[in-house]
C-alpha cells in the first residue's frame, strides 16, 4: 500500500468497467516489427461477440447468468502492456474490472535460443498476477520440431501457423480462432467465480476502507455511525452487500449486463443499508454502466463484425517496414482502416447515435448523480473525481461540443476537487484527464491552459523529466475526437511520434510556450529526437516570433541533437525546420516528349474517312470540343514512366542564419493506377521494385530568403497516379521529409472576413494533399529523334548555334549527337530550325529517325504544316516582312510505313536510322528580296497499341469500310519547326512571243535548214523512241484512234517542220534573270554553279526564248549552267503536280484557245493560263550530276521556274498571233555550236552565243534512255538569252525519224 | 479591483494588441496568454449561445469570461467581432464599473484603428493607443 502512487486511472469511461484487463507480454526478445504484427492481430480482438464464443464453450456447470446475451452481446478486453498491468490497482477490491484477470505471452520462435526456458519465463511472468484466470502463450513461427513435439507440461502454449506454410490469412483466421477459444475459457473461470463466490471471501479492511490517500480523515459523526453499524448482522450485510457488487462487476465482464444491474441493485440496497458509502456509490455506478451497456445491447449500438473487422490496428503513422511479410500484412489493412480509430465496439458515430436514441441519459444522470453524493458524504475525493471524468466522457459522447457548458462546469468542479487530492500523480492525472475531456467537447483552449498548468505543476514537482515531456508533448497534440474512443493501445505499442503541432497557430505566443515547454522538458530528459522536433517546428512555424540570436542557438540545438541521435533517429519521418518549400506545379513534358492521344489511322487506311455527307451540322461543335479538350490536356502536366520530369517549387529560408542543404530530392508516393485493383497495387508494391528515382540537388541558402523556384526532377518508374508529397533534406546531419508549406496569404486574403475562408490549417491537412501535387504517368512511349538531314548548302549554320547543339533527348536516355535535331528549349517549344533555299528550289530532304526509347515504334505519321504566321520568337524586323506563301512540301509515307516498327537503339549496338525522304518546293514569287517561311514537320508515333484496338486493325479494312478505323493512341508528337530563308533566284523577267520564223533568224549559224533541223531534233528524236510511249500515250488514248486523219496530220506536220519558214508556230520568249543575292563568300566559298533546266511537255509546240539574265554577284565564284531538258516523272509522290494527269485538260484548253483569235482577252487568257501550265522550266543546283540514269536527277536538288500567266499574256495580247497547236508536239533546241567537250562531263557540248558579250556552252546530249537535255554553261553576272523553239514532230508516225542525225 | 492585463483579440482570434499593465509584469505574461487564449472559450460560448431573453438589448459588454485561481477575465466584443479582454485581480469587480473601463479602451482601440495607416486585423503597434491603455486603465477607475 506504500508504494501507491496513482488512483486514479487515466482513460476512464462509461464503458470501463465492462472491459477485461488482459497483460500482452512478450517472452525475450522479439523484434519490435514482429512485436507490432503479432500485438496487430491480438487487439484486432477486442470486442469478440459472444455468438462466435459459443461454439467453444463448454457448459461444465449450470451457468450464474439468468439473462446471458447469447446472440446479441459481446465481451471486451482492454490490453495493457506489461508495464500498465503490473502497476498497482489499489482500487482492485473496489472493482473487479481493475484486476488482470488473463495474460498473453507472445513468443518469436526463430529469437528463443531455447524454447523451454523460455516458456518457464513465461510461467514466471504469469505468477506476478495472482488474479489472472485465463494464461496463454502465443508461439509465432515455430520450428518444426516444436510442432511435432509432444507438450504435455506446456499446457497454455498455442502454437501459431509459420507465415510461410500458410500465409497471412491463415495466420489471421487461427488468431481469431485462438482468440474465440481464449473469450470462452475466460467465460467459463468467470462463471465458476460467480458460483463460487460468497461473502466470506469479501475483505472488509481494503485500500477504500482505510487508506488516508483515498478517504479524507473522518469526522467524529462518521466515527459514531461506524460504531453504530458495526455489529454482526451489519457486518454480514456488509459482506454480502460487497459480494453482490463484485458478482455485479463480474457478470458486467462476462457480458451479461441484465445479469450485473440485478446484482447491483441488490449491493446498492445492501451497502446504503449498512452505510458503506463508497460501495453503495461503486454498485449505483455499476448500475449506470450496465444500464448504458444494456441499452448498448438492446438498441444493437455495438457495431456488428463487418465493419468491426474492418477497425484494425492503431493508424498512428508507423516507420516503413523492412519487412515484406509486415509490409503486405499493413497493405492488406491500408484500406479498411481509414476513418475507424480503434477496434473497440464503444466508439464511432453510429454507436452514439444509437445510444443517443435510448434514452439511457436520463437513468445515467440519476445514478451517476446518485453515486456521486454517496462518495461526497464519505469524502473519497478519487473516486468522485473518477465518477465526474467517466460522465463527462460519457456527455462529451452523446453530445459532443454542445455539451461544451455542462461539461465546462463539471471540469472546472473536478480541477478544484483534484487539488485537494493526497497523491501528486492524481493531481496531476486529474488535470491532464480534465484537458483531455475539454478538447473532446471543443475546448481546445482551455485543454491547452490545463495541460500547460499540467506540465508547470509537473516541473514543480520534480517528477522525472520523461513523464513532464509526456505531457508537453501532448499539449501539442490536437485533442481526442469525441466520438472514437481513447487511444488506449498506444502504450503497448510504444511507437514514437513526432511532435505534432495540434494547437491552432493563430497565438502564436501560447504555441510557442507550449514548444519552448517540450523542447526544455525534452532537453533535460536527453530525448534528442523531441528535443529535435521541437526544435524544427519553432524554427519551421514561428521563426518570425523568434530573435536572431535566438534562431541561431536553435540550430545549433538542431545540429547537437542530430549529432546525439542514434543513425536510425537521424532519419526523420516527419517535417524539419527550414527550408519552407511550397509546391507551384508539376511541369508538363516538353513537347517532343510529352505524351498526347493521337488519332493514327492504321496503316492501311489512310487518308480521311469522309461520310455520304458534305456538310456536319456538328462538325463545329465537335471540333470547338475537341479543341477544348486538347487544351484541357495540354494544362494538364502527364508524365511517361521511366522518364524524367520536372517539379516548379519555391523555396524559402526564414530564418536570419544561411542554411546549407546538403541534399534537396524530391519526394513523391505512388498511389496507384486506376485500372489495377488495390491488392494487386500493394503486392506489386512488394515485389521490391521502387516507383520513384530522385534527381537529388545540393543548395546554399543565404539568410532570409524569399520564395525563389526552384525546378527539381524525379522519375516515376511506374504507371499511374503520383502525389508528389514534398522532398527530402539532409542538413544539419539529419534527414526530414518536409511537406509542402501553403503559400503566404495575400493582403486580400488577409483582409477577408474569417469566416469567409476555410483556416489555413483545414487547407494544409486536406486528405491526399494538394490537387495540383498530383501528376499522372502513362505506360512507357518510344522516344523518335527526328533529325533532318539535308545538303550542305540548304542548312545555315553558326547562325543559331544552340539550336543545333540541343537534343531533345531527356536525362536518362543516351544522348544523341543530332546536328539538326529540333532543341527543347524549357519555353516556347523548339527553336525553329535555320535553313535557306533559293526561290524556287526544289529542295530535296530526308528525315532521320532513331529511337531511343526502349519501346518499339510500331505505328508512326509524319505531318505537314506552314506556320502562316512567324512565330513569337521571331523577331519584329523578320515579322515586317511578308511572309512566303505556296510552300509545298512531300513526304515518303510510304516508306515510313515500310520501316516500322522501329526498334529501339540498345546502348550497346549502333542507333539504327530510318531515312524518310522529303521533297520541298519553295515558292517562286514575284517579290524582290529575301522572304521568310515557317513550316513544320509533326511526327506522331506510338508504341504498341493496347488490345482493345484490336478490331480497328488493319487487318480487315474491308469488312467496315464505311467506319473511320481510327483510334485515339497514347503516343508522342515530335515537331521540327524550320524556319526558311528563301532567297532570290532566276526569275522570269519578261515573256515575248516571236514568229517562228524570227526565232530561227535570231539564230545565225544556221546554214541550211535540213540539216538544222534534224540537228535541233537529235536529242530528242533519240529519247522519244521511248518517252512518247509514256508521257502521250494517255493523250491519244483519249481520243479514238483516227489513223487516216492522224497520218494526214502527221504528214503535214512532217511538211511543214522540213518547210524552210514556219510561219504559224508560236514562240514564246523568256527572260530569266538570275537575282544573284546568293550568301557568298563565308558559308559558300565555292558556290556551286547554278543548273537551269527547262521541261517542255511533249504535246506542246512553242519555241522559247529563255533569257537567263544573271545579274552581278557579290563574287564571281563559278560558271551557271542552263539546261534545258524533257523532263521524266516517274514517281507522282516526289515530283512536279503541276505535271501530274492535266495534261489532257490543258492541252485541250490551250488548244480551243489557241484556235480561236488572240485578240480575245479570254482566249488570250486562256492560251497563256496553258502555256504557263504545259511550260516549266527547271533548274538545277551544284556541279551537273547528268552522268547517272535518268532517274537519278530527281535526287538532285532542282528548282523550278514558273511563268506568269499575265506576263504571258501580256506578251500574247500585242501580238496577234494565231495559235497552232497540233496534237503532236515536239520540241526543237537550237543547238548552235557542237561543243567541243568539257572536262568534267564527256558529254558533248554545244556552245550557245547568247545576248551581250558572254560564251555560253550549251550541252546537248543524250544520256540515258528517256531524258535529252542540253545544257547551257554561262558565267555568273552575265546576260544570257536562250531561245529555243518546240516545233512539229510526227515522232509517232516515224519513230526513228531523227536518229541518223 | 486592479487591472493586470489588457488585450485586444481579432476576429479570427488572433491576438492584436497584449499587454501586461502590471509593473515589471512580464514574467507572467505567457501566462496572461495562456488565460486571455483560455477565455475566448468562454467568449465563443456566450456568443453562439448568448443567455438573455429576446427583448433584452445585444449587449457589448460579456461580464465575467474565466475565473482562474489568482485573476478573473472579462470580456467585451465590438460590433466588428473585435475583442477585448482584461485580466484583473481576485477582488470581485462591479459590473457597471467594468463596463466603465471597457468603454473607454474600446473608445481608444476604436481612435487607433481610425487611423488611415492602420490595415484592420492586424497587430496594433500604435505607440499613441499604448500610451492611452496605460495611462487610462491602469490607475484604478
């Protein structure tokens, strides 16, 4: 009885005494994740229903209880940890439901060197209580030779199922099982207790009866009436009055409510019989508990199994397992156990409800009313202070805040009883269990005021420094929810929390005292992780309150604790001082990288799919909503697993002291992927893979800091949704997760009415954190490095040089040494790629694909645009300028298509490139000057399509032609923006029509007509025994074969080609001018000449003068070939539209125009709307590359000159010339002089004299088997004229005509 | 009756102005912090649930908030949810009195936040409404 130190117990509720103190004491050792798994399955039993009990009772004797609630009624346990239950109750013979009345031994075999010592521990453990009823030892993971064992002298082991053999179900189903089993034992000893107790075992000399700590010191009345009650009989009532109560307590533990109020009624009427006042208040409090536990009962307040078996352990914030089996064991219950806070029946909202609707208020009040003044008269102060904390408990339940005033007064009654109570700990317990119940009914403050003077009382008491820092530190913790019970196991569980800063932080000066008092109290009890956490959240919260020199010698607090803590200590789980950090967004991708939903029409199907209607009424709206959708998704940041991506964060240092972070990473949680279910989620989270990689980046901040970004990056390694929850920080030598901060309220927002807003603190606790700290990760997607690869003198280097250093190739992946590849600037997108063309080039490209991902390309399309408009990096002087329109560009798709998939680059093995041609035509326009373009190249690609788009396939595009086969892909859009110079070039200066005849006299050399004639006809004569046969053919299949009148034409065109003078032929004259602003001298030292080349269509007959008037270069660096030639298409993809299928329409246009008279301005037009049409003249870039096949002067670059149909026409209008255009055309050159060969090509030349002083060569040469051309060599910055007529060729009829020229 | 403490209280509960008024008093002044926090339980009650019949005039004045061992609060709430709030000794103070002193600190609060310069809802660090709290209210009145 001397070493009684505390009556009264903390925790007490209405529901207390119906709850079975059970000891949980582990046998040696066992390591504490074990200990927590093992402790996890035991009190996820505290409330076991008396129906699952049954099955393992045995009825030995008629059972004591009248009214047993078999089905609806339950038993409870209350586990204490060894430390809790070995305490002295003083009050035991007082109430039953003080004794330990059964014990749990929890042995880890693997741990116990010898196991039957171990258990001869156990037994000894058992012996230091004597009331204890029920004794089992729980052995988890036994050998196997344990289990085949014979045991007959270990008669309370249980052995527990290995975790291996059968798993954590089963592990869980035999605790359940076991703990069923160990309920009907305890029944039976409490059955056999209540038939066998009588009044002689009552002791009428305990701790209430006599102790000065319990009783005040009796005045001379009560000494009279205890003479006046102490005879016999009395004495005997007495006795049988206390047997009553404690069978009342008994049946009241057994469960059997109806059971226990009989009794009690009975010791009530007997102990207020013989005065025994502190009983008679014992057995009417009794009575209150069995009213509350019966109306429990009867009104099925107690929850049922469902949702009992889904409350499970604590929630209280536990360290990451090691290991997995825990792990999976926690995953399992992660989800069942948000929102319930213990596992006991006497909590929640449903449970207080119900109660609230029984009506047992009423009898509750009278008998607490009852019990108190009984225990007022005797004078037993902890008892009435008991009574007072159990019903206040009970209102704050039933009521909540609006029984903040009852229980305010009631509080305030038990603070001014507590302090006349003996006992230090009770005073002390009396004002910590009045703050406690005030924050239930929402007074926090004065729970804060009462904890404080707690916590003063406590250092004046020089009790020891741990206990004061229990204390303190909860002052710090937010106060109890009024409807979940205690938190009664944190004990037994012994977890270690940080300092949580419950107290609201508006007063700052009460949260810093409440602070100051854990760190100080923290200090001297050497508790240097709470001296750490109190520490950092002063630092954290109030560093604005605090003085320089005071926050310094805080850091330095901080750096001596880190220094003092143990390396497990050093990493903490909760937040740190400063640095504040404060989320901004999670960035998008950049935009090559960035995932998008495609629309890739399979491969086979391309092309739109239009329906049987020209015009959608929806079309509008589905086009504004799917526009509105792209930008929704634009907003929204995606990222691809595996890649890396970035986080917009401030950070900010308070304090006046400069901070070194040693390491800052980002921190994010992996919270799972829609589509997989949640089990499967904590299972893939076991298997060891991690779901995040960190960037980590050291930082140096300098005092008082204000908000400053900061981009950090991490990679989410799988797929689903990210929490980013804040970062990691290694400073000072510890290690803290800090959360995101809110950032500082605007004026306005502080201006605003408080009620208005939700307080800051609701924001920064919302569940799942912010909305914008969520990012969603998409399954891995290919990575295409497009390059673009063209000829040297298209690209325009040192101009921009970063744009052609830069790759797009994120961190992680190998870099890649693309000259051209498109840069992914942080803003803005790419940089437009530099590049020149002439005007009217014919720019001949490739695109060069890799892939470095790790995924294959299996679908992939590459898209055109001309940016109409320059775009914001452009600057204001290439803005004034207009820019070029008619840029056309066309890509081998086909080929593209052909390449897929593409595999990707392993790091070992060379990059494999896909080569995809492009061929551009830059517009030839009149304006003088350089002129800027802007297109785009778009690449969409994507991996390898889900499942589900398996029927869209290509595979049978013909069983639903009618339905678009598209499919909205998960894939990536690649942009190469370039930026086009186009520069000046031959252009067509004037147009004049000459007589035939005019043409030929411009010609001097000309000797004698034949011969000329079929000297102007060999080149072509020898390719047109085989292009005819091509390119007119479709014209004569046109019209029906007319043979007679064919040969009648063809004679007379014969006739009147061999005629000396052709009087009705047209002749069309052109001047080419050469704009010679080419770059010079610094990119192109040696420009490579200029090649013009000229295409007339077979059916045309013209003669054409063509001036190429090469105006004065800034250098004159090289010779400028003119060549003229037929020109051979055979690919329509990389070719001329303009010579694409026309023909025959045109032809016949330019004939009906050319038949009727010129003078009609329609005819007129019309005529020269044809020539311009039917006439083009192409030429070509670098040294001539004429000596492969024909077919290869596609791949050279070639530009085109066009006409100009008004120039045309006004050449047409002042002459009135009659049109002769016959169905067979041929060309005539007029190749003057046989050159005498030119040493680079062996190719005869054919020197050409034209206007002005220059020597032109004109090569005239057949080479290969279609094509003629002839060339034409002339200086740069001279004049030259060509002039070549198109005149009658009846090839057809004599294919062989010319060939003995 | 002796005044030892005057505070003034916004309106999320946030403290403007604190004030010791006892000579050499600020040892105790974290525990005046502690009692003022304390009170304004007692201010939300008697404003959510305020004990006057409907007749009864809305009265500024809040009587008696928190009595603690050594020192009573009493309280007065401004139309604009201001608080005040003062801390004085045991002796048992007359209410008319007390609504005397009220008046007055909440006439100088009301100068001080007149200020143009003064942004509402923020610490009072007028020197001027300092002076006034100490000279008005702390000789007796």
């Amino acid at each position: 009885m001397t070493s009684v130190q505390r009556i009264i117990e903390p925790g007490l509720t209405a529901f207390s005494a119906a709850e079975i103190h059970v000891a949980v004491v582990p046998i040696g050792l066992v390591p504490q994740e074990f200990l927590d798994q093992y402790l996890g399955l035991i009190t996820k039993h505290r409330q076991v229903d008396l129906g699952n009990v049954r099955s393992f009772y045995k009825e030995s004797q008629k059972s004591p209880f009248k009214f047993f609630p078999w089905k609806t009624g339950s038993m409870h346990f209350r586990f204490l940890s060894e430390e809790a239950a070995s305490r002295p109750q003083p009050l035991a013979g007082l109430h039953v439901h003080r004794k330990t009345l059964a014990i749990i031994g929890i042995l880890h075999c693997p741990a116990a060197t010898e196991f039957k010592r171990a258990y001869v521990r156990f037994e000894q453990v058992c012996r230091a209580y004597p009331d204890a009823f029920a004794i089992r030892c729980f052995a988890f993971e036994p050998s196997d030779m344990l289990v085949t064992a014979n045991k007959p002298d270990m008669p309370n082991l249980v052995l527990f199922p290995p975790v291996r053999a059968g798993g954590l179900q089963q592990l869980e189903g035999h605790a359940e099982v076991v703990m069923h089993d160990f309920a009907a034992s305890l029944l039976g000893e409490l059955e056999k207790w209540m038939l066998t107790a009588s009044p002689a075992m009552v002791s009428l000399n305990t701790f209430a009866d006599s102790s000065d700590k319990f009783l005040v010191p009796s005045t001379i009345a009560e000494e009279v009436s205890k003479r006046l009650y102490n005879d016999e009989e009395m004495i005997r009532k007495r006795r049988y009055g206390r047997c009553q109560k404690a069978m009342g307590d008994t049946a009241l533990l057994a469960g059997s409510p109806a059971d226990a109020a009989e009794h009690y009624n009975t010791a009530a009427e007997l102990c207020r019989l013989t005065n025994d006042l502190v009983w008679t208040s014992a057995a009417l409090e009794g009575l209150a508990h069995s009213k509350v536990l019966e109306s429990c009962i009867a009104s099925g307040a107690l929850r049922d199994r469902t949702s009992f078996d889904a409350a499970t352990t604590p929630s209280s914030p536990s360290p990451s397992p090691r290991n997995p089996r825990i792990a999976l064991l926690q995953a399992e219950h992660a989800p069942a156990s948000v929102g319930s806070h213990t596992s006991s029946g006497f909590a929640g909202r449903p449970f207080w409800h119900a109660l609230r609707q029984s009506n047992v208020e009423h009898d509750v009040r009278t008998l607490f009313a009852d019990a108190r003044q009984a225990v007022r008269r005797k004078g037993a102060i902890p008892l009435l202070v008991e009574q007072d904390l159990k019903f206040a408990r009970f209102l704050a339940g039933l009521h909540g805040s609006k029984a903040r005033k009852e229980v305010g007064d009631l509080m305030n009654s038990v603070v001014e009883t507590g302090a006349a109570l003996p006992l230090t700990e009770d005073k002390l317990m009396t004002l910590m269990e009045a703050a406690q119940v005030m924050g239930l009914v929402g007074s926090a403050r004065k729970r804060v005021l009462l904890l404080w003077q707690a916590i003063e009382f406590s250092r004046v008491s020089e009790r020891p420094n741990i206990s004061t820092l229990q204390i303190a530190r909860k002052a710090l913790e937010p106060p109890d929810d009024p409807l979940e019970g205690g938190d009664e196991e944190a004990e037994l569980f012994r977890r270690k929390t940080p300092v949580a800063p419950g107290v609201p932080r508006h007063w700052a000066a009460v949260r810093c005292g409440c602070i100051e008092s854990v760190l100080n109290t923290a200090i001297l009890a050497a508790q240097h992780s709470d001296v750490w956490d109190a520490a950092a959240l002063l630092l954290r919260e109030h560093c604005s309150e605090l003085l320089p020199s005071r926050q310094e010698s805080l850091l330095n607090t901080l750096a001596a604790a880190a220094h003092q803590m143990g390396i497990d200590d050093r990493q903490r789980s909760g937040p740190g001082p400063p640095p504040l950090l404060i989320f901004c967004r999670c960035l998008p991708l950049p935009e090559p990288l960035r995932p998008q939903e495609l629309q890739i029409l399979p491969t086979n199907a391309r092309g739109p799919q239009e329906g049987p209607f020209i015009y959608s009424a929806f079309g509008d709206r589905q086009q504004q909503q799917q526009a509105a959708a792209e930008g929704m998704r634009q907003q929204e940041a995606r990222w691809v697993a595996g890649e890396m991506g970035s986080v917009e964060i401030e950070i900010s240092n308070p304090t006046t002291m400069q901070m070194k972070v040693d390491r800052l990473a980002l921190e994010a949680e992996h919270v799972g992927d829609p589509s997989i279910a949640p089990r499967d989620q904590a299972l893939g989270a076991l298997q060891g893979t991690p779901s995040w990689r960190t960037h980590p980046v050291a930082l140096f901040l300098p005092p008082e800091t204000p908000p400053t970004k900061v981009v950090l990056k991490g990679a989410a390694l799988r797929k689903g949704l990210y929490v980013m929850t804040g970062c990691s920080i290694t400073s000072l030598g510890a290690t803290w997760r800090q959360k995101w901060s809110l950032p500082a309220a605007t004026l306005g927002q502080k201006l605003q009415p408080s009620g208005s807003v939700p307080p800051l603190s609701v924001q920064i606790m919302e569940s799942g954190g912010l909305a914008e700290a969520r990012v969603t990760v998409v399954q891995s997607l290919p990575l295409l490095e497009p390059r673009l690869h063209a000829p040297p003198p298209s690209l325009v280097p040192a101009t921009q040089p970063e744009s052609d250093s830069v790759s797009n190739t994120p961190e992680g992946t190998p870099k890649s040494s693309a000259a051209a590849a498109p840069s992914a600037s942080k803003s803005g997108g790419p940089k437009p790629l530099p590049m020149a063309a002439l005007k009217g080039q014919v720019l001949h490209w490739a695109m060069l694909l890799s892939n470095a991902g790790s995924i294959p390309v299996t679908s992939a399309d590459v898209q055109l645009s001309v940016v109409a408009s320059a775009p914001a990096s452009a600057s204001g002087s290439q803005l004034r300028r207009p820019l070029a329109q008619g840029v056309q560009v066309t890509v081998g798709s086909q080929l593209l298509a052909r390449a897929l998939p593409l595999l990707p680059s392993h790091s070992g093995a060379p990059s494999r490139k896909t080569q995809v041609p492009l061929l551009l035509y830059s517009p030839q326009v009149v304006s003088q000057g350089e002129e800027m373009a802007w297109l785009e190249l778009r690449l969409e690609y994507s991996g390898p399509r889900p499942a589900l788009s398996s029927p869209s396939s290509p595979a049978s595009p013909d069983s639903a032609p009618s339905t678009p086969t598209s499919t909205s892909y998960l894939g990536r859009r690649s942009t190469v923006p370039i930026q086009l110079r186009l520069m000046p070039s031959l252009q067509v200066k004037g147009v004049a029509l000459l007589e035939h005849h005019e043409a030929i006299q411009a010609f001097p050399p000309r000797q004698e007509q034949q011969p000329d004639t079929q000297e102007q006809l060999r080149p072509y004569l020898q390719n047109g025994q085989h292009q005819p046969q091509q390119r007119a053919e479709p014209l004569w299949n046109d019209r029906p074969p007319d043979s007679s009148g064919e040969d009648a034409v063809m004679a007379a065109a014969q006739e009147a080609m061999s005629a000396p003078t052709i009087r009705h032929c047209c002749v069309v004259e052109d001047a080419l001018v050469y704009g010679a602003r080419l770059p010079s001298g610094k990119g192109h030292p040696t420009r490579p000449q200029h090649l013009c080349r000229k295409t007339i269509p077979a059916q045309q007959q013209a003669t054409v003068a063509a001036f190429a008037a090469a105006l004065r270069p800034p250098q004159d660096t090289g010779d400028k070939v003119v060549q003229q030639s037929l020109s051979q298409e055979s690919d329509p993809g990389l070719s001329c539209r303009r010579h694409q299928g026309g023909n025959v329409a045109a032809g016949q246009a330019a004939r009906d125009g050319g038949m009727q008279s010129s003078r009609q301005p329609s005819g007129a037009a019309t005529a020269a709307a044809t020539i311009c049409q039917q006439l083009a003249l192409f030429w070509c870039l670098g040294t001539p590359p004429l000596q492969g096949a024909a077919t290869a002067d596609l791949e050279v670059e070639a530009g085109m000159l066009l006409l100009e149909p008004a120039a045309v026409q006004a050449a047409l209008l002042p002459r009135p010339l009659s049109l002769l255009l016959p169905p067979a055309l041929s060309i005539a050159f007029h190749a003057v002089v046989p050159s005498p060969g030119h040493p680079d090509n062996q190719a005869p030349y054919v020197l050409l004299q034209g206007a002005g002083e220059s020597k032109a060569e004109l090569a005239g040469r057949s080479s290969g088997q279609s094509t003629a051309r002839w060339g034409m060599r002339c200086r740069l910055g001279e004049a030259v004229e060509v002039q070549c007529s198109v005149g009658w060729h009846p090839h057809r009829c004599h294919p062989a005509a010319g060939c003995h020229g | 009756m002796v005044l030892v403490c005057a505070s003034v209280v916004g309106r999320a509960n946030n403290p403007l102005y604190f004030r010791s008024l006892l000579p050499g008093g600020d040892a105790e002044i974290l525990k005046f912090q502690y009692i003022v926090h304390c009170a304004l339980d007692a201010v939300e009650e008697k404003v959510t649930s305020p004990q006057r019949r409907s007749g009864d005039a809305v009265e500024s004045y809040l009587g008696l908030l928190y009595p603690t061992e050594d020192y009573r609060v009493y309280g007065y709430i401004s139309n604009t949810r201001i608080k005040l709030m003062l801390i004085v000794d045991d002796h048992v103070a007359r209410d008319d009195e007390m609504r005397q002193v009220f008046k007055k600190f909440h006439q100088a609060y009301v100068d001080a936040a007149s200020n143009p310069f003064y942004t509402a809802n923020t610490p009072l660090t007028s020197k001027r409404f300092d002076s006034t709290v100490t000279a008005k209210l702390t000789p007796r009145t």
